[in-house]
C-alpha cells in the first residue's frame, strides 16, 4: 500500500517543510512540491497566526519569491526554512482624538499594544479600553485572533472607577448582547459625557432629601 507521500504521476508529491522562527520554534508545514511559496505561507498563517502578507520566507539566507514553485527553488522533503516576520501598522483613535500609530506583529496579545500605548501616551495599560469593530479586546488574545491586520483603526476609550465604572460596564455588556444601531465605542463616549451631569444630579436630590 501506498503511503501518504508517495503519488501517482498525476499528483505532485507531499513533502513535509520545516520553518524556523526566531524564538528557535521549528513549525511543520504539509504542502506539494507544485504549491507556490504563496501557498506555504498561508498555510504557515493558520498555523503561528501571522498574515500572509507578513510572512517572509528565505531558504539559506535568499528571500523566496510569492510566485516561485517549490519544486523549482530546491524544496523537498525535510527542507529547512527561515521566517522573517514583519510588523504590521496600527492607528489608535485616542481618547483626546488624537492618532497614535503602533507598530508590532500580530500574534501579539492585546496588553502588549497596551503597553505601547502607555509608552507613546502615559496612560496606563490597566486603564485603557479598547474596541475593534464594535468588540471590546481582552488582553490575553492577540490582535490576529480578532482579525486585526495591517493599517486597522483601533478605538481607545479609558476604563473608569467606582459609580462611573460600575454604570460604564453596563452599558459595555448590554451593548455587547444587543445589536445597537450606533457603535459602541460612540455608546460608551455618550455615557461617559453624561455620567458627570447624573452623579451631580444625584448628589442635589440626596442633599434635599
């Protein structure tokens, strides 16, 4: 019985590539010697969650081109690859509405753009809320991991505390359950507008009472 790797003369061989990131992390690509270096690095992508467009590939210190067949640059079975990954851009809506750009890779988790966000605006990491596409990040998931790529917009929004936190939070998670017309982020900027005038109110009414 044929194994897995052996083919007919009609279907191109399956050989097993191994990348070499530079954390020294061997990654096993499956591909067919006809696949384009393309192809390998979307299969690659699936696997370290890094777009393709991010991923750069050399075989003994040459660059590997998009278009360029496997079988025509030499690689077989067990073949050795590098990856070079590079970062992507990111534009940060500030909360005084401003543009911060960051650059960093992707598989990075979401407290790390905090902490570049820290850097760049001294506003600490633990009070900063941030949504893309109308979902609020949690810090141990990567900007991939929510299809954040290159050149995305990426809402700030600054985490408040005691009264104003607790009623901020309310309207984070109703508006996460329900399909609002407007989106969050301008949800949670209204709210906190109009927290201030509702606590001043409050304080009046508990004086007369």
């Amino acid at each position: 019985m044929q194994s897995a790797k052996t083919t007919n003369k009609n279907v191109a061989k399956v050989i097993d590539i191994n990348i070499k990131r530079h954390t020294n992390e061997i990654v096993k690509v499956e591909a067919r010697q006809t696949n384009s270096v393309l192809d390998v690095k979307i299969i690659l992508s699936a696997k370290i969650s890094i777009p393709p467009d991010n991923i750069i590939l050399k075989i003994q210190g040459r660059e590997l081109n998009n278009i360029e067949k496997l079988d025509q640059v030499g690689i077989g079975d067990d073949t050795d690859l590098e990856i070079e990954e590079t970062p992507s851009q990111f534009y940060i809506n500030g909360i005084h509405g401003n543009t911060i750009v960051i650059n960093m890779k992707t598989d990075e988790k979401i407290l790390a753009l905090k902490q570049q966000i820290q850097i760049k605006t001294q506003i600490p990491f633990d009070e900063q809320v941030l949504f893309f596409a109308g979902k609020k990040l949690e810090n141990n998931k990567s900007l991939f991991s929510y299809g954040i790529q290159d050149n995305a917009t990426i809402q700030q929004t600054l985490r408040l505390r005691g009264v104003r936190q607790k009623s901020l939070n309310r309207v984070i998670d109703a508006a996460e359950l329900i399909e609002f017309q407007i989106p969050i982020t301008h949800l949670v900027i209204l709210t906190t507008a109009l927290l201030p005038r509702f606590e001043s109110n409050k304080k009046k009414f508990d004086q007369r009472v």
